[in-house]
C-alpha cells in the first residue's frame, strides 16, 4: 500500500514561479511595475533624490518655465516643482496605502461577519453599505472632509470609510460561497467553532479578490486625494500634494503651465500604472486561470 | 474507402507552460455505420481529446493537431480549416455530439424548439413551420411526452434526463452518419443511464447511424459497444471486439481496469485489485511504454524499447505491449497485498453504533409576492436505521431521494422535524452547535468531492491535525506531529508528503487526506457521503480496499452512501435502499443482490449495466418514468407512479416497513402479500 506513496503527484513545476513569469510577459504591466517602483522610491528617498527643499521659497524666481536648474520650473512662490512632485508622492502614496489599508479592514470586517451570521445582521449592516455607496464618492469624501477637518488622518480616515462598501460586498459575496463548500463543513465536522471557521478557513479564502480590489483602488485612492486637494479640502500647504499642484498651476495656466501640467501628468501616470498592474493582479488570481498556468 | 470514418495516425498536443502535453498520441481507428464502438479510460486518457480532435473541437491554441488524417465522406478533414464552410456542414450535421453536463450544454436563456430548430433551418434549408414539426417528431423520437406543447419549454424546466434526450434530438436534428456520446450518461441516474442508453441503441438499430461512446465505465461498454479501444496517456492500447477485450485482454491497462471495476456479479469478498500510482506525465514523455510505472508486468527491457507499436494478436484484437500477457501470465512485480485484511472482530447489529428513529425532516418552501412559507417539503420521510459496531450500512438511492440530508441530519448539520438519532446511547437529536460538538469526536464524516472537502490554504499536516486541535487541545505539539504521521501511513500516504498543500495531491490521494483527517479523533463512526463516486475506477478501488482494511483495524462502523449499486455491494454488510425520503428496502447485502423484493430495487439492480458482455442481466428490461419530483409525491406508495405491481390500494396508503423473512425489511404491497 505505501507504494502508492511514492507516485509523484500530477506534474507541478513551481507553479508559482511560472506564474509570476506570466505576469510579467505583458509590457504594459512591466511599465506599470516600474512606474509605481518608482513613485515608491520618490516618496522613500523623498530627500535624498529632490534637487531643492520642496518649502525653500525663492520669489525672485517664481513662475519660471522648464530649465536646467527646474526641471519642471517654478511655482508661484518660487519653489521648484520637481522637488515638489517629488514629495508630493509621499502625500499620495501614503493617502492611497493607508486609506485601502482602512477601507479593507473595516470592509473585511463588516463582510465576514454579515456573511457568516446572516439573517438580521447581514440585513443592517449591508443596507448601511448600500447607503454609503449610493452616494457619489467624491461628494461623501467632501462632507466627511468638511466634518473632519483637513488634515492626513482625516483624508486617510474619510477615504478609507468612502472606500469601505466595496470590500464590504465582496467580502460578503466570497464568504457565502465559501461558506457552502465542503471544507468549511468539514471543519465543523471536526469540531472548530464559528469562530476558529471563519479565522482559519473562511478568511483566508477571501483575501485573493480583495487583494485584486485593493491594487485597482489605490489608484482610486490617489485620484480622490488629488481631487479633494484640487477642491482644497485635502491636504493643507506648505506640504506638496499632487492635487493641489494642479489646483494651484490652474490659477497661472496661461502664463507657467508646466506646474499643472507635470502635476497631472504624474496624477495620470500613476493611477494609470495602479490600474494595470491591479488588472494583472486580477488576472494572476482569478480562479479560472488557476491551475491552466 | 470502405470506412464511415477513418482517423489515422492522429496527433494532437497542447502547449503548456511547463512543456507540450502530448495529449493524442497517434492514434488510428475507424467506425462503420450502424455500429457502436466504445472509447474506455481513466481521466486524462485522451478518450475525449480525441473526439473532439477528429471534429477540430479543440481550442486552438494551446491545442495543435499536429498530424494524421481523418477520413470521412471521401474528404481528410484536417485539410479544411477549423473555421471552414466544410468542417461547419460536417459538425452538428453529419457527425452530431452529446456532451457530458446535460445542464450545461443547453442554453438557459432560449426555448428548446429555437435550439432544436436552429440547426435544422441552417444544415437543412426548412423553414419555421418544418422545423418545428420535425422538432416535435425528434422529441417523440427521443422518447418526451407532449412533445408539442413542450417545444417553447425553457431547459430549465426539465429534468437531466429530459435534457439529455433533448442533447440528444438535437444531435440527431440533421440526421447525423455518427453521434458521439462523451460521457453522455455519467453524470445521470442509473435509471435515467440505462434508459438513455436504450434509446440511443434503438436509434441505431433503426437509422444504421454509427455511435461512439466514450465512457470509463465498463458496464456499459460490456452492455452495449461491439468493438471497444482501450486508451492510456493518449494511445490506444488494445483495441478488440468487445467480448474477446472482455474476456482475453492481452494489455496490462485493460487487465488492471477488469480486475479493479467492482461488478454486481461479484462476491463480496473479491478483493478489489487496484492499478497502482497515477497516470503518467504526458508532458514531452519519454518514447518508452507510458504504462511502466504501474504495470505489474514490466520487465527490464520495457525500460530500455521504445514505445511499443499496436500488434495483432487476434481477428481485429491489437495490442501495444512488448510482452505476451494474458489472464493468466503471472505478475513479475506486485504492488499490494491482494489479500483481504481478516476483521479483527465480527460486525455486530446487537450493539448499535446509531439508532436513527422515524427521523423526519423537512425544508419550507416559499411561494407568493412576499415570498410566505406556503408548506413543507418532506425530504426524509420517517426512516428508521441502526449501524451496528463495525459494520457497514449501505444507503443507496438515486439523486434526490434524500439520502444525503439524511446523513446531514446525523452529522447534526441539518434541523430535524421529528423523530430521533440516538448515538452511541445518547439522544442527539436537536443539540445546538455547542452541545453537539464534544459529540463530532465520535462522528466524522468524508465528503463527495475531495477537491471541494480540503481547504486549499491549508498544508496537508494542519488538514489532518485540526480535529486533534479540536478535541484535544492539551496535546503537545511534538504528539499531534507524530499523529499527523501515524494518520499519512494508515492511509497510505507518505508522511514526507506532510507539509505539501492541497493542489500538490491527485484526486485520491485528497480522499485518503480527507480519511486520514476522518480518522484523527479515533470515531466510532464515519458517514461517507458519496466518497468515491468522484474518483476514477483504478483510484476507487484502492480506496474502497482502504476502507476496507480500516475497518478491520479498528472497529469502525460507516454508514456509506453512494448511487453506485456495485460499489455498495462490495463494501457494504447491509443495504438500505431509499426512495423519495423513504427507506423501501433493508436488508444484508447478499439477499439485497440476491433477492431483492421491492420492484424499486429490482428495477435499481436492472439498470445496472455489468461489466460482462456475457452477463444475461445485461439483457433485462429497464424500468420507465423519472423519478418525481419530492414537490409533487405520489400519494401513497411514493413508488406507484413507476411500478409495475401498483395497484389502487399503492396509490392511496402509504405500504409500511415491515420484516419478511429474516432480517430483511420491506415496504411494499404486493411483496407483503406474498405476490
């Protein structure tokens, strides 16, 4: 009978490797690594990398096209914008990281637990979600902001509750059909209680789609956060934000349009970046493709 | 050219990450109208790989046909594009397919008369009103009542069967010269099975259209093929008339397939001879016989010839295999021990494991705008049951007869409505999750689907250790580990294998996981809900041995339900059979095979084809109608509608359990009169 043992299981050459190989065969998601790569490295090394000191007025050399001193010019009080750029991807980065990491907790949460007690429970707290989304995001994100106040925490905080119902309903969505698979009665079976059930075996098989959703949202993330700068409801000066770059460069589009332009060009890049690299994330997960690679 | 179809030298290989599967490996064969010819193998053969090739079904890429030719009507099909007018002609008109999943294969969203005709108004140029009325005289054809009225039908208001009959018009909408059956009938109801296949016998008996089977099961290749080729890894191996295939095999594979099938003709004690290990890779295989690593046959020079080519030995018999091995040569090597464990202790029916009382149990049903409980839906109709200490009760019954909510009820997963479980001396009927769960210790339970039951995060060690975290929290990491060790050999799984996750195991190798984890805590009892149905005939049988061997160890009592009559004959002490919530036969396994008494079981038995062709069972008649729907249960003898001994008392009370002759219970009528 142990003979049988020593048959080797249906061909599985590191699985994961070649996955990972697949996932980075298309060149926009090679683009897009390398994009958020970087973004990551400029908010890191914030100081090491800006040529200026992105607060250092200079007003005699305010509103200055590109050169080779500024990249990207000047700002209306003379601050290089590339510096500014530059430290305005901390803003971003850590508005986009922290409010998904918020919003998927709490949505992970409020998920699990409507999924897995139903009846009642799951009534209240998905019609609250439902609520929360049938509002358009940018105009919750302003009433939260203006109760809350300005302020990282409160941006983090108020992006991280918009953001909350998605993760809510997939979460939701993944826990009842886990929830009637076989394996999870079998934990019953031998003994787990609800709670052991849902720590061990019900929470880890939702994590692959929320995953997915998180990589697409922090570009939503960061797009909110530059809009709520934009509307000057996010962060307050003298700290660099890209949102509020475009919002101040509007105001001199005529005369120094690079400071707008550069500001939403990094917007655009970045988010676009978020989205590729979230679709590949999607792809490398989905279940369908499990197994065919 | 004197074939219908001839496929030659056929190649077909899939390109994967990993390497390219040669997934048909030169395969040649012909089909001659009005003939049946059957396609036998495990998964993963190539069985269906190649039909499908032959149509160029296949989807390209990854798929490649890279080779061979395929003759039919005077034309090589590979010559003409996947895509091309003649290839279009030639699928769905000339050569018709029915697919495996009868409920997948039809399209919800239209009527089955726009599905039916669809097809006809484009292969054969009729209009509206000439396709529907050929429609309606396919779908009588295929043996559907009100076939008129039905035709604006949507798929979901038929049962499996009828759906597979509709597959089956459908296929037959342009008068086809071939109808290919993939597993046309695995996926239905012994009943349903055998009369499915009936009607596609009769239909080529009445047209002289020519039908390929493909199937893994070899009842039914015994009960209905004329020729059959055996397939492995993507050749064929021994292709032959189906009585000398049957009878003198000339190939390891199809001697180890015969020996490993349980059959209805068996004595219970017939050890089951598994073929051991698992399919090859057939990624970029190396050119020598792919079958080496698990014939028992094997010898020095099969490691060092190249594949070994298809050679007569017989009038249309080939073989591919460098030795001459029949029934009788003598394995070279053996695998396992062949013997049966001898039970430490005789299984006792005095001293109950499980007493199940009148259990009754019922699901609402909800109807109206505000969607109010209209009624009850009586899915376990007060059955009554006990497990002895070490014994094996049977539950058998097609789908939908209750038998798995029943084994919920006992596993304490499904509310009861009356009656009660008695386990072990202790009433545990309507115990909250709580009470119930010291109890688990002493139940545990195997599910269907041994890729569903293990959580795919988990390493196979925390799998098989969570009932020992469960139950016995205070053992110490370094005992749960030297468990978790003894478990993987019990079941026969390399402890060294302790660490890898799920997906790293074969699909028998899971089932012995989800065992092994069965087994932790030391149960006096495991429900096996449709264990093995999932598995493949070589893995089922080492299963079924396993259990076996379990159970003489340690004592266990199971209660195992299947739908595979054979299966529960060999590993079964005593049936029980159900129908439509209620037990309508219990009794010992061999006056059940012996002498069965209620028509239901007869019939049961009948549909059952045998893995001879010789067998005159496989002669007998099969039983009409579909099993009703629990909705709308006759009254009365819930088996009326279908029996042929109903009389008007049958229609109206209810016949009651009752014992005839020893130890052998009964629910029927006509049998209690002595008729």
């Amino acid at each position: 009978m142990t003979v049988l043992s020593d048959a080797k299981p249906a061909a599985t050459p590191n699985l994961t490797k070649l996955r990972v190989k697949g996932f980075f065969s298309r060149v926009p998601v090679i683009i897009g690594s390398v994009i958020i790569l970087t973004v990551v490295v400029f908010a890191v090394a914030a100081p090491l990398i800006a040529p200026y000191d992105p607060a250092k007025q200079d007003v005699v050399a305010r509103l200055q096209p590109m050169s080779a001193e500024h990249w990207f010019g000047t700002d209306g009080l003379g601050r290089d914008v590339l510096s500014r750029l530059i430290f305005g991807s901390r803003t971003s980065l850590l508005v986009g990281l922290f409010s998904t990491l918020v919003a998927g907790c709490f949505g992970m949460a409020i998920g699990l637990i409507a999924g897995f007690v139903g009846k009642w429970v799951d009534s209240i707290m998905m019609r609250v979600m439902d609520a929360l989304m049938s509002i358009p995001i940018i105009i919750l994100a302003l009433f939260l902001g203006a109760v809350l106040g300005r302020g990282l925490g409160n941006i983090i905080l108020c992006l991280g509750i918009v953001m909350t119902p998605s993760y809510a309903r997939v979460t939701r969505g993944q826990v009842l059909s886990v929830k009637q698979l076989d394996y999870v009665t079998a934990a019953r079976v031998s003994g787990g209680t609800g709670l052991k059930t849902v720590v061990h075996h019900i929470f880890p098989n939702c994590l692959a789609p929320n995953m997915v959703l998180a990589t697409m949202n922090l570009g939503v993330a960061i797009l909110v956060e530059a809009a709520l700068s934009f509307l000057g409801m996010g962060i307050a000066e003298p700290t660099p934000s890209w949102g509020g770059m475009v919002s101040q460069g509007k105001d001199v589009l005529t005369t120094a349009p690079t400071m707008a332009v550069a500001a939403s060009l990094f917007i655009v890049i970045t988010v676009w970046a978020f989205n590729v690299v979230g679709d590949a994330v999607r792809d490398l997960l989905d279940p369908r493709l499990r197994g065919a690679l | 050219m004197s074939h219908l179809l001839e496929v030659k030298d056929l190649r077909t290989e899939f390109r994967q990450p990993t390497g390219t599967l040669h997934a048909v490996e030169g395969v040649s064969y012909h089909v001659d109208a009005g003939e049946i010819v059957a396609f036998v193998g495990e998964s993963g053969s190539g069985k269906s790989v190649t039909q499908y090739s032959t149509l160029q079904l296949i989807p390209m890429p990854p798929g490649k046909i890279t080779g061979g030719e395929i003759w039919f009507d005077g034309r090589n099909l590979l010559t003409e594009g996947q895509k091309s007018a003649a290839l279009q002609s030639v699928r769905g008109a000339e050569i018709g397919v029915v697919f495996q999943e009868p409920m997948t294969s039809l399209n919800p969203v239209l009527t089955i008369g726009k599905q039916l005709t669809e097809g006809m108004m484009l292969h054969l140029g009729l209009n509206r009103t000439q396709a529907r009325d050929r429609a309606v005289d396919l779908m009588e054809k295929v043996g559907i009542p009100d076939a008129r009225s039905r035709l604006d039908a949507f798929p979901h208001q038929f049962s499996g069967g009828m759906r597979q009959r509709i597959m089956i018009a459908m296929a037959l909408a342009c008068d086809p010269k071939i109808l290919i059956a993939d597993e046309a009938t695995t996926a239905l109801d012994v009943t349903t099975q055998a009369q499915i296949l009936e009607l596609m016998k009769d239909l080529v008996e009445q047209t002289g259209t020519a039908l390929i089977i493909v199937t893994h099961n070899l009842g039914i290749v015994a009960r209905y093929a004329s020729r059959v080729h055996v397939m492995y890894a993507g050749e064929i191996v021994e292709s032959g008339p189906t009585r000398e295939i049957f009878k003198a095999p000339r190939h390891p594979y199809t001697i180890g397939l015969l020996r490993a099938v349980p059959s209805l003709a068996d004595e219970r004690d017939r050890r089951l001879i598994p073929i051991p290990g698992m399919v090859s890779s057939q990624v970029d295989p190396p050119d020598r016989c792919a079958f080496i690593n698990r014939c028992p046959y094997a010898v020095a020079e099969c490691e060092t010839e190249p594949r070994p080519v298809l050679q007569a030995v017989g009038t249309g018999h080939v073989k591919a295999c460098h030795r001459d091995i029949d029934l009788q040569t003598t394995p070279v090597r053996q695998f396992e021990a062949t013997a049966r464990t001898e039970a430490a202790a005789a299984p006792s029916a005095t001293t109950p494991v499980l007493e199940v009382k009148h259990l009754k149990v019922t699901f609402p049903t909800y109807g109206g705008f505000f969607k109010r409980k209209t009624g009850d839906l009586l899915a376990v109709d007060d059955v009554s049951l006990t497990v002895g200490k070490g014994e094996t009760v049977g539950l058998v019954g097609e789908s939908g007869c209750g038998k798995t909510t029943l084994a919920r009820a006992v596993m304490g997963l499904q509310e009861v409505a009356g009656g009660q479980i008695i386990f072990d001396d202790r009433d545990i009927t309507g115990l909250s999750p709580s009470q119930m769960r010291p109890l688990r210790r002493d139940i545990s339970m195997v599910f269907q689907d041994p890729y569903g039951s293990l959580d795919p995060r988990q390493r196979a060690e925390s799998i098989v250790a969570e009932p020992l975290g469960n139950f016995f929290p205070d053992m110490s990491a370094k005992a749960r580990s030297e468990r978790v060790k003894e478990l993987f050999d019990l079941v026969g799984l390399n402890p060294d294998q302790r660490s890898r996750m799920p997906h790293e195991f074969s699909g028998g190798q899971r089932q012995r996981l989800a065992i092994a984890r069965a087994l932790a805590s030391e149960p006096s009892l495991i429900v096996l809900d449709e264990a093995i149905s999932a598995l493949d005939v070589s893995i089922q049988s080492q299963v079924i041995n396993l259990l076996e061997d379990l159970q003489a160890r340690l004592a266990v009592s199971y209660l195992f339900i299947a739908h595979d009559l054979s299966v529960v004959r060999h590993i079964s002490d005593r049936v029980a059979v159900m129908y439509l919530g209620q037990l309508v036969e219990l009794t010992g396994w061999r006056q059940l095979y012996e002498n069965p008494l209620h028509p239901y079981t007869k019939a049961l038995l009948e549909a059952v084809p045998i893995p001879d062709p010789d067998d005159a069972a496989n002669q007998r008649r099969i039983i009409k109608g579909e099993v009703p729907s629990v909705m709308n249960r006759p009254a009365g003898c819930a088996f009326s509608s279908r029996c042929p001994l109903a009389t008007d008392r049958c229609r109206v009370d209810k016949p009651p359990l009752e014992g005839r002759g020893e130890a052998h219970e009964v629910a029927c009528f006509a049998v209690q009169a002595g008729a």
